[in-house]
C-alpha cells in the first residue's frame, strides 16, 4: 500500500497555478439532485486557461449532468459554479456566448447544408453576415469539412458530423470548448484526427478544452489533468503523474528488450538487472518475446535505473534493443480509484 | 507522452483576427428563430397541403356561392352584407364547403401541423441541445416557432380571403361597405387567435409528449372530439346534467344555460359562434341554422330585416372572443412553462 492516502475529494486542490491566473471554471461544492439520486455530488473543480481538463467516469457517472450547470442548462441543487468569472444560473446568455459546447449525440438539420447550420449557430450568436461568413470558413477550413459544406448533413458520416459538431462549437468564437464525449462512435482514425484537432485548437486560439469521455486511452493521450469521476463525486484530479502517485501501487516499470535466448544468459541478466539499486524485481519474458519488464520501487527513481541499464546491458554484453519506461496506464489508475473512493465512502 | 507538457499558464493570445469584438448578446433570439422557422415552413410538405386546403376554401365560392349571389343580387339590390355572402353561402347540402366553416374545421389541423413537432423534433434529431446552448432566452425556442407557425398560415389565409374578395369584386361586381370590410378584418383577427389556440396546442403536446408521432395523434383526436363532435358533446352532457322538464322557456332555460356554459369551454364551438355573428350581420336563420346560443339570441332579437353593425356583433360575442383569447394564452402558458422546467438531455 503507498504511504499516500486517498483524501477525500472536497479537499483537494488543483496543480499549483500562480495566484493571479483566474480558472476558467470553477465549482465549489455543486450538487445536482433528482429526487434521491444525488448526480452530482459536492463537486470542486477548476479549470485553468489554456489547457485540457479531461472528465472520466462512466456512463451515468454525472460528467453531462455537471456540463449543462456549468452551461445554465439544469439549475445546480447545491453550491456554485463559475464559468468566466460569471455564474451559469444567473447570466446563463453570457456564459453561453462564450463558451462552445458539443453535446452527447450531437445532431443537425438533416435538410440544411453544414453551412447552413453554421449560419443559424452564428446568427444565433449575433455575428453579423459578414463576419458570419468568414468565421464559418476559418471553421469549416479547421475541421477539414471545407469540401463538403455544401452538402446536406443528412449525407454525413457519423464522424463528418462530430467534426461539423466541434465546429458548430467554434463558430460563436468561444473562450472555452465544453465537448461531451467528443469521441464517441468515431472509427479509430477520425480519433487520431479529432484530438489532434482539439491540441491545434488549444495552440491556436489559447483556449481551454473541457471534455468528457468514458474511453480512458483518449484523455490520457490529449489531456493535461484529469478528473476522475465516479457515481456523482470527483475522486481525484491532477496530471497523469499526479493521480499516477496517488492511485498507483507505489512503483514504476521500464520495459526492457533484450536479444537473449539461452537460459543461462537469462539467468545471468536477471542476476545482472536485479543488482541496479531501486530494481525490485525483474520479470523475463515467457512467451519466447525479448521484452523484460523491471519493476522499480519507488517510482521515481525509475529514470535513474534507466540510465543504470543501459549502461549495465552494453557493458554486459545484454543485446539491449529497446529501453522504454512503461507509463502508469490511466486504465489502473482509473480501477483504483474506484476502489478507493468506494472504501472510503462505506466507511463513511 | 502529452501530460508532461501540462501547462497550467494562459497561452499565448490568438491573432487578433476578431470578428468578435463589440459583439452584443444578440437582443431578439426568437427573430433568429422565427425566420429558420419560416424558411422550414415554406419548402415543407405541410406548406402545399396547407395551400392546397386554403386553396380549396378559395375555390368554393368560385363554384357555390358565386352562382348563388348572381340569382340573388337582383333582387337584394340596397341590401347590405351581400359581400359577406361570398363567404357565408355554399351549397347547402355540404354545408362544410362554405368558406367560413370549411375555415372552422381546417384551422385547428393547420395549426396542429405547423407545431405538433416543435419542441419534441428537435429533441429526435438532437439539435435541442445545441439549439438552448446558443446564447438565447430558452423560450424564445418557444416563442420564435409560435410565431413563424402564425405568420405562414395567416399570410396564406389572408391570400386566400384577398383572393376571394377579388374575385367578389371583380367577376361579380359586387364592391365591400366599410363595415364588410371591418367585418372581414375581425373574423381574420378572430381566426388569427383560433390558429394561434391550435398551434399552442401542438407546441404544449410537443413538449410533453416525446414522440411526434404520438402527439399528432393526440391533436388530431383532441380535433376530433372539441371541433367535429363539440356541440354534440355539450347537448349530451347538458343533456345528462339536466333533462328537459317541458317545452317552456323556464324549463328549458337551465339545459340551455348549461349547454352555454359547456360550449364556452369548446374552443371550436365559440369560434364558430363568433364567425357566425361576425360574417351574418342579417343573420336569418333560413340561411343558416342558429348552431349556437350567440346566434340564438342575435337571432331572437333582431327587428326583422335589420342589419346589425359591427360593434353591435362585436358586443355580441365577445365574451366568446375573450374565452377564445384565454384558452390560447392558456395554452402557450402551459407550454412555456413545461419547457421550460423540462431537462435538456434527452
């Protein structure tokens, strides 16, 4: 068991930001209540000014539910949000003047053309004609759908429209990008090209990205922090290594190649690796592969055996040929706090 | 790995290409609104039945009434209101191809089929969601497809009626008084508020009702009970409330009061009343059976072969032009405030 405890998610901070940056989002203790179904429980967050703030949970886990608050769509039971400085439930038109939102199964009219829809968004938004039709080409130009504006949407592929729907998004000219499940029902490829989107987007224009999504791998590859949530409550947030400290099981692992097959050479590396101060156990391959795991207490010192084994192997005559540190998988860390949050709860 | 460039400092500004600078929140959501609506309408299926009913309405007279009028100018020269007949008179065997009944009947439908899937269409194709999280008032939704389900039946309606007065005037020669014309003015205004009755009917089923094609079932029956078996409703429930004693005025008053009563709560009822007082300023009721209490009494009143002008008829019914008012406003209210309590998601 690692020496750090899981704490109780009302008292968490977000990573130290200098005090003068203002977090585009922020939530003190929001609560969303259906009859005795609590979806949202006491909820802090915060998200800062340009970067991507990833919320993973399950379906049903609350993430839309805590989207449309922050939106001015469903009136909070409890606590308060701030979006941009300004309180959804009671300036809900300027919040939503500057922030882009792609909900769940986002749709359009099937009838109009994607610049038709576009143009409804942008009057919608107040944007003149002119400036209407050149925020509608620099976004259409973004996603990649320049070719096909014209075409009725009916004709659109299921990840056409999800780029339709991130543009949809942008045309208002948005300060902050809510996405809900952006990802969802998208062949693997569109995803490659929908995440890097959203990064050029936050290079580009300086905005800040909040999305949700249930496919772990995703937000891991495009998110800054991560909230994990869980049955209404956020049961921890912070970078990828941060939550790695917190849920991980207190060690690292660096993959190593070696070119070996006789079992005494085996033998001989196993004694070798084992040596390098902070491995704790070494794993050899068993499925006739050359890829050994090195399992190293306490995690960070995991760069350091790096360094150790690349020089043992050379020394030693190893046949090294790959040298990689394993990262934390979100999917783990994900399990664990699951875990952890439901122990702690029904201790409660 | 994306993570270890987490930067919690604001990046670097964009180029300040702004094509959004001093851009207010814009005032009037439902104008937006309205005006997609509008264009929605217009190249819609419901459109061309929408023309080709009115369309129908127009071409009665052409068949009916006009030859009736002919055979009956001569002798009505002097005589007031024969304008008014272009609208009032058909065949009398089907009484439902005079414009003004056909009207009646076609409105509610119209209005039904301009709203019945408002609210819970856009639900079906997922727009909803990205439609109130534009920066809008939540019911200017409401509002603006209100507005542009008024405007494309009125503008049809008020082609149809201008088509027929033409007609009136130009084949017939028959030219309209002053007070024909406020007539006519009153009866577009009445029916204005009939359509709009209907057409928050369709919105309110849109709102509660998920599917669409449940709530266009549930119009065309609610059409079917209040507009085609209305009357007939309220004679039976009067009827079953209080049976009649005898035939003299004193026995048979507490059914008939009954019967007004009931009917005011009928909205096809009060507007055919009101249609009835407004477009019969002779009311003779050889022309037309008395359908209605209004008519009964405007009927029982009038000195033989008078004409009642216009703010008489308009004192006439208009507690019924109130009641028909109410129950609109009643309508839209509820509506608006179910969407507006309901949940987004779907």
């Amino acid at each position: 068991m690692s020496a750090v405890e899981a704490v109780p998610a009302a008292t968490q901070r977000p990573a130290p930001v200098e005090e003068e940056v203002e977090p585009v989002i922020w939530t003190s203790g929001l609560t969303k209540q259906y009859g005795d179904l609590t979806a949202v429980d006491s909820l802090d967050l915060a998200v800062y000014p340009g970067e991507i703030f990833g919320l993973l949970g399950a379906n049903g886990a609350g993430k839309t539910t805590t989207i449309l608050m922050l939106l001015g769509l469903s009136e909070p039971t409890d606590g308060e949000a701030l979006v941009m400085g300004l309180d959804p439930a009671f300036e809900p038109r300027e919040v939503k003047r500057r922030v882009g939102y792609l909900p769940d199964a986002v749709g359009f009219y099937g009838n109009m053309s994607g610049r038709q829809n576009l143009r409804y968004t942008a009057r919608l938004n107040g944007l003149r004609r002119q400036a209407a039709e050149t925020a509608i080409d620099e976004v259409l130009e973004q996603v990649g759908l320049t070719d096909r504006a014209d075409d009725e949407v009916q004709t659109y592929s299921r990840g056409m429209r999800q780029r339709l729907g991130i543009a949809d998004a942008l045309v208002k000219g948005p300060d902050l990008l809510i996405l809900d499940e952006p990802t969802t029902a998208i062949d693997p490829l569109g995803v490659v090209e929908i995440l890097d989107l959203l990064r050029a987007l936050v290079h580009e224009r300086g905005l800040a990205i909040l999305l949700s999504s249930h496919l772990l791998t995703q937000v891991q590859s495009v998110c800054d922090r991560i909230g994990i949530f869980a049955s209404g409550r956020l049961v921890g947030q912070g970078t990828l290594e941060e939550l790695a400290d917190r849920f991980g099981d207190g060690t690292a692992v660096v993959e190593v190649g070696l070119d070996l097959t006789d079992p005494a050479e085996i033998e001989r590396a196993k004694g070798i690796l084992l040596r390098i101060k902070g491995v704790r156990k070494v794993v050899a391959p068993t499925d006739g592969g050359d890829a050994w795991r090195v399992i190293v207490q306490p995690p960070d010192a995991e760069a350091g055996v790096r360094q150790q084994v690349l020089a043992t192997a050379v020394a030693e005559n190893l046949g090294l040929t790959a040298l990689r540190p394993i990262v934390p998988s979100l999917d783990d860390i994900y399990r664990t706090a699951l875990k952890r949050s439901a122990v702690v709860r029904s201790k409660s | 790995m994306t993570a270890s460039t987490a930067t919690a400092e604001p990046a670097p500004a964009a180029e300040p290409v702004d094509l959004y600078e001093d851009r207010p929140i814009p005032k009037a959501g439902w104008r937006v609104i309205a005006a997609k609506e509008l264009g929605d309408h217009v190249i819609s299926v419901r459109f061309m039945v929408l023309l080709i009913l009115l369309g129908l309405a127009a071409a009665t007279p052409l068949y009916f009434a006009a030859d009736q009028i002919k055979t009956l100018a001569p002798q009505a020269t002097g005589q007031q209101a024969v304008f008014l007949a272009l609208f009032t008179l058909g065949d009398t065997n089907y009484t439902f191809l005079i414009v003004s009944s056909f009207v009646a009947i076609v409105a509610p439908l119209l209005g039904l089929a301009f709203s019945f899937d408002a609210i819970n269409g856009e639900r079906a194709e997922g727009t909803l969601p990205r439609l109130v999280a534009q920066p809008i008032y939540r019911d200017d939704v409401i509002n603006g497809k209100f507005v542009a389900g008024l405007a494309v039946i009125l503008i049809v309606l008020v082609a149809v009626v201008g088509l027929i007065s033409g007609f009136g005037i130009l084949r017939l020669g028959i030219v309209p008084s002053t007070d024909e014309i406020l007539r006519l003015i009153a009866w577009i205004l009445v029916t204005a508020v009939y359509v709009g009755l209907w057409l928050a009917f369709g919105l309110l089923l849109s709102v509660v009702v998920r599917r669409a094609a449940t709530s266009a079932l549930i119009g065309f029956g609610a059409w079917f009970v209040l507009v085609i078996f209305g009357g007939f409703i309220a004679d039976l429930i009067a009827n079953t409330i209080s049976p009649l004693t005898g035939s003299t005025i004193e026995e048979a008053l507490p059914q008939a009061q009954l019967q007004k009563l009931i009917t005011s709560f009928l909205p096809g009822n009060l507007y055919s009343d009101v249609t009835n007082v407004l477009l019969n300023p002779r009311l003779n009721p050889s022309v037309q059976l008395p359908g209605s209490i209004g008519q009964a009494i405007q009927g029982a009143q009038q000195i033989p072969n008078t004409v009642l002008s216009i703010d008489q008829s308009l004192l006439l019914v208009w507690p019924e032009i109130v009641a028909l008012i109410a129950l609109t406003v009643l309508c839209f209210v509820a509506a608006y405030i179910a969407f507006m309590r309901q949940e987004v998601r779907a």
